[in-house]
C-alpha cells in the first residue's frame, strides 16, 4: 500500500459515507469545490498549484486485492460496500485554474462533478495534495518578489514534513520561480535542475580547510561552488584566493563559494572585497542558513553582494503559515445548489466560476465571483482539466507552467508585490450568487419549518 | 521510484560529498549525531519520535537499476561512484534514545557510526523522517497534557504536508496519547484504532437534517457519532432527542454528537442541558474545528462538558512551530573527535551520551550531556538500535512505544506540564565534554597556523 497513491490514504468518514449512500441509493451527481476562506496574515494573494498530482491521483484511483482484503479484514464495512469499491474508479470531470495562477479567498481552483461516492471519497487526498502545493508555492512567489533577479535553490528537504512533501514542495517553488532544488528525486522525477554544494562535515573530515576545498575540486571540477563557514569565514576566502591558481592548473573553473552563518550581509561584503582583491570577480557568492523572504528583501534593500539563495525549512515548512484555511465543500447535489451555515464556515453555494479584469498594462484590477452560466466581464479562470476521469489534453509541461506563474506574478498590481500589503484585492460576489444563497436558504428554512 | 524508500530523495551535495570521498579514499569509520540546537518558543520539552521509520529505511537501503540509470544519465557522477552505488548497503550503527524519550536541546536523540560515505549518505532522509515525527509528537503530547482524561482523535490529514506526514503524524500522535485517527491508511499500516463521524457535505445531501441522521445511523449502527452543526446547533440537538427512541428501535446505540463550529464551550453546556433533558446523559459530546492545545486547556479550565476532541491541522503541521533547529553533524571521523565552529552553530564533538537523574516520586530533576564513556550519575538514555545495519532484536511495538511516552510525561517536572513553562530544565555539560571541545579547537588552530 504505496501511501502516495493508496484510496486508504483517507479518512474513514468518507468511507462510513459511502456505505450510507449506497444503502440508501444516493448516486446522483454531486459537485464539490476547493478554496480558501481566509488568506493567512501578511499574504496578499495566493498560488494555486498541485493540481498535475491531484490528476493523476483521481485517473489512477482504484483498490488493489491487499486493500479490499484489508478493509474486509477491518469489520468496519458491509460486504457490498467492499464489492462496489472492488470496480471503484474515479469518472467524474474536474475544472481547474492552471497551476501556477494568482488567486484569492473564496475563489473556487478545482471543481468536481461526479457521482456523489466517488466526488466525496476523493476529499481528503485531493485536499493534501492541492493545499500543501500552493503552500509552498504561495509560500515561494513572496521569496521571488523578495530576490528580484537572484538565483533561489531549494535546500528544505530534511525539515520537509516527509518524504512526499519534500519532493512536491521542490516542485511548488520550481513552479513559483525558484530556479534549482537540491532535492535528487525532484531532478529524477520532474526534471527540475539540480544544485548543491557541500557540507561542513566535509571540511571537518579534513579538519585542512584548504586541503578540502581542493579535495573537492578534483572531484567536483563543474560548477564548483566552495562552502566556506566551517571555522572563520573571512580566513576560508583568503584560503580560496590562494588556491585559486592551483584550480586554474588543474583545469577547474570556481563557479562561487557559499555563506551558511553569522551576518551574511557584512560577511558578504568583506568576501566580495578578498575575492575581488584576490582577482575573482566572477566567483559568485551564495547565502544560505535559515533565510526567509524577509532575510530576503533585507539583502535586496542592503545592497548585499550575494547572487543566489540557497532557503529550505521556511520554504518547505512555510514557516510562518505553514496551513491554509481551505475546504472542499458541496456545492449541488442531484441538480440542486446546496451550502454550509455553520457558524463563521457558510460557503456560497452551486457551481461557480471566477472572472479577472486587467488595465491597460495588463495588470489585474479585480475579480468577480459567480454562478457558471454567468456572463460577467473579464477572463475566466476555471478551465476543463479532466472529462469523464481522463486528463484534458495537452497538460501543460512543467516548463510552461513555470512561465505561467512568471506571467501572473508581472500582472500583479504593485501593493501585493510586497511582503507586507497592507491592501485588499478587490473580489466581487456576483448578484445572482448572491440571489442563490438567498433561494437555498430559503429552501433548508422551510425544510427545517416542516 | 518510491518517494519513501527510494535513495535518490537526499540532497545532490551528499552525492558529491561521496565522490570525493571515494577518489581521496576517505572511509574511516565517521560518527554523526543528531540533536535540537534549542527548543521552539513556548516548548519546555521535546518527544522523540520517528525512530522504527529510520531504521527500517537504513535496512533497505539500496540503488535499484533504475534509480542507477538515472544517475548514469544525469552525467554528474562518475562510472566508479555509480558502481560503487550498485552494492551499497548501510552496515553501521545506530544508538538511540526510544521513541517516547522526553528530550531538551543539546541532547544527541541518534547516533550513527558508520563508514563515512554510509554515514553522510544518510544524513537528508534520517533528519526528515526523525524531524518530522518528533515535531509531531513533540505537539501532540502539549495536548495530551492540556487535555487530561478526554479522548483526543488526529483529523489532520488533509492538510498534513502530503501523504507520508498524514500517515507519520498518525503515528506519532498516537505514540504521544492520542486515542486513535480517522486516516485509514494509519490503521491498515501501523494498527492504530480509527474513528470517523460524518462530514457536513453528508447532511446538505439530505437537506433535512434528520433524515441524514437516520440514514447515517442504518448504515453505521456501531459507535454512531451525529455531527450537528451543520445548520442549527442546538435545533439539530433537540432533532437528535426526537429521533432517540427511534434508533432504540432501530437496535442503534447512539454514541455521541459532534460540534464543528461555532462557541465550542458554549454549545456544549447548551447541547449538554438538551440531551440530559432528553434523557441522552450517556450520549458523548465531541468537538472539532481549528482546535490547537491552548483551546483543549480554556475547554479544561470553563469545565466545558465536552468528552472528547477531534484536532486537525494545528497537530499534524505542528501549526505554532512546524519546524525545528535540528541538525545531523559529524563528532568524529578516523578516531578523532570534530566539531564545526560556525557562528551560532558550534556543536559539542566527539561520540556523547545523555544521563538523567530522578527525585525519590520518579520526576526527573537533570541531565548530563558527556562523552560517551564518562561515569555521569543517572540512567543512559541513548542505547543501542541499530548493530552492522541490523536493528537490534526485540525492537518495541506502538503499544510499547506508546506506554513509554506516557510513562515519560507523567516523569515531567511540574512546570513542563504547562503550555507556557517559562522556566528551563537543566541540562549540564560535563566537564569532561568542554574539555575535549577545548583539545579539538586546539588541533583545529594548530592546522589553520601551520
């Protein structure tokens, strides 16, 4: 039972649903959609992605004998129950913003109409999957717009939560602009270029820095990039200086050298300062070690000679929001619009879409929210992404959704280009949403009256 | 290539690292250690966790053919390393604190000793599984402690950081006192009980609400929990009493309801008075809803009449501090000890040990961090788990793993038993450790002057 592509990776509510639906005939079709309610603190705009990985879940979703064995075995379920799941497939259609897009609280990213059983027993994994990426992407646009024009690497897995999230969250940044990620199986599995350096334990085998460093040349004759924070950062430099000319003869070009503690600012400066003194401007220098998108535009504002950013546990952990406040909710069921009213969680019911107006620059101004058939102004931004359990084709490659992302950060408006916006992006409830709620609150009143 | 066993999900540089070594012939036998450099704010403590996970991983160690192609493909390594690769295997030690250990900052929670290249190979996937399931439990235990006596079940998998951690926060929830989880795929892999109720989607299918009652209750007569939040709180409690006598006749035993939304103390007196009133004082009530330990510990103190908590994100991405200070560092290599002196990094060297002292009631009063063989007062907390990459016979079951921990927390200081402790346990420095810190720093000084 591969975790990340069992049906059990679910809650078993969903299950105990199942079972009450089909003993009480309940199969028509259902619509259920995914947003967030609430942006979290300091974030002006989210980043929908995940979307790829939740397709090709739902496509490949099917029990295997080891799993209906184990459910049997469990005494949880009625035979029948484990019968239907026995041909369970997932045939349902899905509407979706592309991944990579710009989006905002209450704005449906995936929509799916399906059968009642098989649009309820995805919730759990679809929600994973969908909200951990555009953690992470949100998460990373911010380190973007906070390094214009640097090179960002991803270096979070080991305080990834797993071994899934390490891997998707080398994606979600890749998608939102990052450049290369550290992660190997992220390379293996998507193709996103690959970066890394070494570690201080390498130094320290040596206890030699200098011997280290030209250890590794020998080893690592491309892109070498030298960490040098082990014992005292400024004597490392002079030691790369020094060294510099033995590279040369031993053919190896020094790509840069790398800062991984103390004040990276002031540290920076004195090794631009050695290392220009030294004859090697077009060494680069590279700061990692607990940096966040903060660190990040400290260094842009300082004029900090650092050319690239190696971010790990605040990018794949998004550290300071590391949950979004989303939900999959149904929407309509057997042809009627159907809402929660809990208390602080009502959703606006039926299926709906979501358009986008630009100003003549081609930056966004405002988004409208409304029921499908809608004919309000602007771009629609909920497009087919599966019919009947098969992808829509052509899927977008990964290159082409980074391109994507790219597009959407350049129409932002400039409040939320910062990390701290302090601005609302205006987003409209259409009337005749509005006049939905309305009719369905009607409808469940006079139930309840009944 | 499987995500949670594959080699390939480490970071490139341990790869690097490893061609250097084997071109310069480093293969003494290294030792590495991982530990917290210092606590999240608000945590007086830390729960070990995620051990059995890191075992099972260096056992099955290996480079399938594919994952062999890939890395010849890549063209970043060379044909040795590559061969090299193809029978590699961890033959190494592991000591270890168990699953459950209470442990504080400084303190080595796992010891490999192994030859180098074993050793740091292993460095990306030993922080991510031990990180993640000790950040987990580390929170799961503030919850059992603020909410003594009542029933705690993890809901977090949908917003957990993708499959592996829904499935490892099961786990680790439950090693820390959580009763049981709704993720199934916890139950099938690990035996942890599960629990589910019924989502709000389950009742605006029916529209009338008890109607959804009735047929949730056909289909799942067992433990039957009737989640009434979905409009009216208090008017759904008072339609529960009405149907009552129905699902006697039925041969339904009513287990209890459940609140989602809204005053959570409030409706609970309120909800508590209508089932008492319609002779429902057996039914339970459970809560859920955005819950973290500081919510659980304001129920506890009002005296809420609640029974039970269903907790969701805050548990499973340790919301408050989803991340820790950790790191993997190498204390010696060829029989010498090391240490990195980065600013603000500066570790302890050489292989340690952890001793902790009791008061005559069993609670613990200190502990002593010291090399290895030094003759400190107290019991030993790291002991073998690992002999030439066989883990050491009997490993503990969950059960075992569980009364552990339990045992662990009810040895904790008073203090640590609040959510706020504002006071620090001390962990000492043994004389003898600072004094070979002080010999390696001498050696490192000597080869930096030379």
């Amino acid at each position: 039972m591969n975790a990340e592509q069992s049906p059990l990776l679910t809650d078993l509510y969903q299950l105990n649903m199942l079972q009450a639906y089909l003993q009480s005939g309940r199969t028509a079709t259902a619509v259920f959609e995914f947003f967030v309610r609430k942006l979290p603190d300091r974030r002006g705009f989210l980043m929908a992605a995940g979307l790829e990985q939740a397709l090709a879940w739902l496509e490949g979703l099917r029990f295997s004998e080891e799993e209906l064995d184990w459910l049997r075995g469990s005494g949880l379920f009625s035979p029948d129950l484990i019968e239907t799941l026995r041909s369970f497939r997932f045939t349902g259609d899905v509407d979706a913003m592309p991944e990579g897009a710009v989006f905002f609280a209450d704005e449906p990213i995936l929509r799916v109409t399906a059968p009642l059983s098989q649009a309820q027993l995805v919730e759990s994994r679809l929600i994973n999957l969908l909200h951990f990426e555009t953690v992470v992407a949100s998460k990373a646009a911010r380190m973007v717009l906070a390094a214009p024009g640097k090179r960002l690497v991803d270096f979070g897995l080991r305080r990834a939560h797993g071994a899934e999230a390490g891997l998707l969250a080398a994606r979600a940044s890749h998608i939102a602009g990052f450049d290369a990620t550290a992660t190997m199986l992220a390379g293996a599995r998507f193709g996103i270029p690959l970066s890394g350096t070494m570690a201080h334990s390498f130094v320290q085998v040596f206890d030699d820095e200098a011997r280290a460093f030209e250890t590794f040349a020998k080893a690592r004759p491309d892109n070498l990039v030298l960490l040098i924070d082990t014992y005292d950062t400024e004597a490392a430099a002079r030691k790369v200086v020094a060294l510099a000319p033995r590279l040369r003869e031993m053919g190896v070009k020094l790509h840069g050298v790398r800062l991984d503690s103390g004040d990276l600012a002031a540290l920076s400066r004195a090794v631009r300062g050695i290392l220009d003194d030294g004859g090697l401007r077009e060494v680069t220098i590279f700061a990692s070690g607990g940096l966040d998108e903060d660190d990040l535009a400290g260094f842009t504002r300082q004029g900090a000679p650092i050319d690239g950013y190696g971010v790990g546990t605040s990018l794949t952990t998004s550290s300071d929001a590391p949950a979004l406040d989303c939900a999959y909710k149904l929407e309509e069921y057997a042809g009627l619009a159907r809402r929660k009213r809990s208390t602080g969680k009502a959703t606006w019911p039926g299926r709906k879409q979501v358009w986008r107006s630009y100003d003549g620059a081609g930056r966004m101004i405002g988004d409208v929210i409304s029921v499908e058939g809608d004919a309000a102004a602007g771009e629609p931004r909920l497009r087919p992404a599966m019919r009947e359990g098969r992808p829509v084709e052509p899927q977008p490659s990964l290159a082409e959704i980074r391109a994507h992302a790219a597009e959407e950060l350049r129409r932002l408006p400039e409040p939320l280009r910062k990390l701290e916006p302090g601005w609302n992006y205006r987003v409209e409830v259409a009337p005749r949403l509005r006049r939905l709620a309305h009719e369905v609150d009607r409808r469940i009143d006079a139930i309840a009256r009944s």
